[in-house]
C-alpha cells in the first residue's frame, strides 16, 4: 500500500545513510572510554529528553553505571554535583538551536567537562560546542534512535556489560526496510484511527517502560504541538490510580503496549480499557515483524516502531482530517519567551 | 473567614495527634539506622507515590546516599536488584489495602527486607506486613507529609546532613495552625476559581520541583479521580516542549509555583500564560506565611501548603459547583480490574 506524503526510496537511502554513521560513533566511544569515567548524562528536553529515555532505560537493564537522563531545563536551575569531568556527557539537537541543549552544554563546557552529541550539520550553534559533533543529518526519530543506542550499546560492550553488541549492531542494517514494513501494515489502520479520532476533544493515551519516551513524545511534540489536540499522558500503572474514574464510550484511550517486562501493566489497561469505552485502540509492538533482527533485541527497537506508525504515521494521517498543518505553529520557536 | 465544609478545631486537634508521633517515628529511625544500610527506598503509588516524591527531593539536596521512589505498580515487575537487605523501605497506606502496595511488600518481606511505614490503624492488611507499623489516624495529606518528613529527615539527622533537625522538627508544631491561616487566606479565591473553571472541560497544570508531586496529585487524585474533571499535567520545563501551542484564551491554565531552585521555569511559564489566555491561574506557596517557622524551612513545608489550599480546600469548592460528590467513584477500589 502507497504511503501518504512519503518516499520510500528516499526513506531507505536516508536510513543507510545513518547507518553508515556507526563506524565514526564507535570510534568516538571507544576513544573516550579509554579514559576513566563513572557515570553518563544524557541532556535533552522535550522530544530529544523522550529519545533518550528508552536508550536509558534499555541501558539501565545491563549495568549499575550512574545514568542521568536530564532534561536540559531542569538541569541549568538543579544541583549538578552528580556531572563531574568523569562524566560522558552527550545531547542532541537536529536544529541545533534549542535554547536550553545550549545553555546547558555551555555550562558543561565551562566546568571544563567535554559534551558530545549529534547535530544535523556544521552550520549549527550546537555542532560549535559539541566535542567532535556527529551529524545526523535526517534527525527524525528513528534515526535519532538508532544512533543514541549505537553511543549507549557500545558503552556497554566496551564494559563487557552488552557482549552482543557487533551482532545486534550487524542486524540494525535491516532495521529501516523492518520500519518501512510496519508503516505498510499500519497504514490502514493510521488512516481509519485517525478518521475516527482526529476531532475529538480529548484523548487518553498509555504507556510504560522502555515505551514512555514515544508515549509522551507522541502525545506532547506530536498531537498538541503540531495539531493542537489536546492529551492526557500517563503510565499504565498510575492510570488505575485517578484517570480510570474518567473513561466511559465518550472517551478514547490509546493503550501503548510494550514488549519489556512492563507488558503486563499494559495488559491490564486493555482489559479496562476494553470494557469501559468503546473508543479502545490498542497498539502492540508486537504486531510488527522485525525480519532479520534477533526477537532479543526487540525491546530495544520497540520505541522504533512506535516512532514509525504512530509518531510518523497517524501524524499525517490527523493532518489529513484536521486540516491543521504539522508544520505550523503560533508561539514555539516563533519568538522569544 | 468560616471555611465550608471544615471543622477547624477538630483539624488542629488531629494535627496534635500527628506531631504526637514524632517520638515514635524517632525511636524508629533511630534503631534502624543503628544498624549497616546503604540505600532508602520510598514505595507509593498515584497518592502516596506523590506523597513521598517531595520528600525524596529534598532529601537528595541533602544527600548522596541512594534514595529510590519506585511506583508500587512498576516495582512488581521490573528488577530490584537495587533493593537489598541493606535497603531502608517505607511504605504508606491509609487504607492499608491497596493492592499494589500490598504485593510490592509482600515481595520484600519474601527477600528477607523488612518494610517500615504507615496505615490508619492495626486493623488493615498492612499493619499485618509492616515491621513496627506507625498508626497515622489522620491520614490526610499534611499529615503524611510530616510523618514522611520526620522519617527521611531523621535518617539524614542520623548522618549528620541535617543537623538542624531539632530546630526544624520542634517548630513543624506550628505547621496546622499555619495551615489552617493559609486555608483562611485562600478561601475567597478557591470560591471564585471553582465557580470560574470547575464547568472547563479541559485545564492544564504546571508544576516543577518539590511541588511536581502534588501537582500530580491534586490533578490526578482529586479532579480526575474525584471530580471526573480533565486535565492535563506537565512541568515548568516541559510546558515548552508542546503544550504551549495548546493556549489560548479558551484553556485554563493553572501554574504552582514553588519557592526551591526550580521556581525561575515556574515565573517562564506565569509570563508565558498570563500573556497568551485570559483563564491564567497563579498559585503561588510564596503568598503564605509560615508563622513561626524559619525560611530555609520554607521549600519542605511548600508541598503542605499546596496541598491545604488545592488537594483539601479547592476540592472540597469544585464539588459545591459539579455537584460531584467527592467520595462518589464508578470504578475506584468499587470492583477487581
């Protein structure tokens, strides 16, 4: 099936393009742990802080190593004791331009600790205080993924902590012809859900584990930034401690369902969930072949899918239905506040 | 001025039975900290969860020592390798039945970890699992944010991180009647806020810091949960990030503001809505004086007035406008889901 506003060819080429970017990560890894560290902080904020959650999460399941995920407003007002010179330290921005990413990388670099990161190309304000920048120059999710797991995998196996670290890197060529086969099989449904779904007046949405990033990204940069329908976010466990009173047949719930050791909580969402509205839609990673990659790594390319279908998919496909460009917007980035 | 639904000699009587308990939570900690411990783990879930979140952030302003807030829900499924016999565990439950909690200590007492805490009294499931339960009667929110205060601070006492202690502790025997002057202060506005928003179909909240558990909560626990009332929570940083495009003079946007580090992103988001909707609602802990207690106390008591002034007093004015009953709930604790 045709995929709306999207180019297939050009979507594979851009993928390999960044997989091709895996040699000149690992060499940046493996040259700064050489030297002692103790702990890695992941800066970002708003969809980039969401990125990164995952590639923490997922990380957090192999090593003890200190991991802070820090969203970069929050870190320029907090205590920072914790962020040494012995911290790796690595931020993202494809604009390059986000205030906060900046303010706190110049911190760092005035503490004289190193920040490193991706950016999405040499002209930005980012790429002249990141530490050898890498550029990534496609930026959108997926992408972003794939290189914030090569930066935290290679960490890992170079601790010895991850030792399947060349195999699954090997099957991470396959990924994006596995992300173009999901966008197929979901395109059906991204066109029915948001026909269904794209005027209502508000909408609840699930998630949970290595999931919550692209649950509250979706929510957050995608549906109220970009189309201004308005979300209510939360955990699979905290739903059943206040929204639940909120669900009857007016109110739609996506429930989010994960393949990491959270799954039952999102199971039993769906159970409510199924019971108490009419408006339940279910997205399972586990819909979704992934051919060529071992099912052990799937946890780690589940937030991959969901960038694929939902993120980018049913994105276009609200587009379609409430007239409201994705490309519009009135205040963020529009002037100073 | 007489405030509805409110028994004030009766709440400073209960109040006096709280700060009763400071001896019993004191001997407590003492012998508990007696022996070898290299980590604190607070177990809640949606109330009590945010209950103890304020005190896991102040306590960390304090402290290196690993303190761990784990969500009762997600604790079940997710390793606890973190949590060993040298781990101190709390609890908290005022029913004493919650499910979750019940399992996650359940769990601990398995491994051989003893869990400390609170429940109403000794007839509740949990009193049957808690080692040397501590009976808190009251149980509304100021006062388990006290018994909370007086466990993590009496451990950092203990270390000598908090030496002004006793200082702090002797004067939260001012802290009710300060609470009930706040209540006093705030009524006129809860009236006029409640009669304004509580028919909105959508309200956003900010929050950050200290402050972000009862944001979570008074939005979560009480309006949704009590009042069937929508709405959307996100922190100062992230209200940035995508929520922002979302206001107009048509959204409510409710913004808590503390008084710790945080509160230059709260003052971002007050100039941000007071420009950009006309249904901007400040809330701000700073308007309240704290007789007889001293400023640099001032952060760990915010989350007391907040919850005096929304959790208790707003409440108990949206339900005189929805007509809500506050204890009535469709699905809560009403069936097995």
């Amino acid at each position: 099936m045709a995929l709306k506003k999207f180019d297939a060819e050009k979507y594979l080429k851009d993928g390999a393009k960044t997989y091709s970017l895996r040699g000149e990560v690992e060499a940046l890894i493996d040259r700064i742990t050489a030297k002692e560290y103790d702990s890695v902080c992941m800066l970002g904020i708003g969809g980039t802080w969401a990125e990164w959650y995952p590639v923490v999460e997922v990380a957090k399941k192999y090593t003890d190593l200190p991991i802070y995920l820090e969203n970069a407003g929050e870190f320029l007002v907090k205590n920072k004791k914790h962020i040494t010179d012995k911290t790796l330290v690595f931020t993202s921005s494809a604009s390059g331009n986000t205030m906060e990413i900046l303010k706190a990388v110049k911190y760092c670099k005035d503490q004289g600790i190193n920040v490193y990161g991706f950016t999405k190309d040499e002209t930005t304000p980012l790429a002249n205080l990141l530490t050898d920048p890498i550029y990534n120059a496609c930026g959108d999710c997926e992408h972003s993924y794939l290189l914030y797991y090569f930066v935290m995998l290679r960490i890992l196996k170079n601790r010895g902590e991850f030792p399947h670290y060349d195999r699954w890197a090997d099957q991470m060529e396959n990924l994006f012809k596995d992300l173009l086969a999901a966008r197929e099989k979901f395109e059906p449904r991204a066109i029915e859900i948001a026909k269904t779904y794209a005027h209502e007046p508000y909408t609840m949405f699930t998630g949970s584990g290595v999931l919550w990033g692209e649950t509250y990204l979706f929510t957050m940069c995608i549906l109220e930034e970009m189309q201004w329908v308005r979300t209510k976010t939360v955990s699979s466990a905290d739903f059943f401690h206040g929204p639940l009173e909120l669900v009857d047949d007016r109110v739609p719930v996506f429930v989010i369902k994960g393949e990491d050791e959270y799954r039952p909580l999102d199971e039993r969402v769906e159970r409510f969930v199924k019971e108490h509205t009419k408006k339940a839609v279910i997205i399972d990673t586990k819909d979704y072949i992934l051919d060529g990659i071992d099912d052990e790594f799937r946890v780690i390319c589940s937030p991959m899918i969901i960038t694929a279908i939902l993120t980018e998919r049913l994105a276009i496909h609200y587009e379609q239905n409430t007239g409201h460009s994705l490309e519009f917007r009135r205040y963020y980035r529009q002037f100073e506040y």
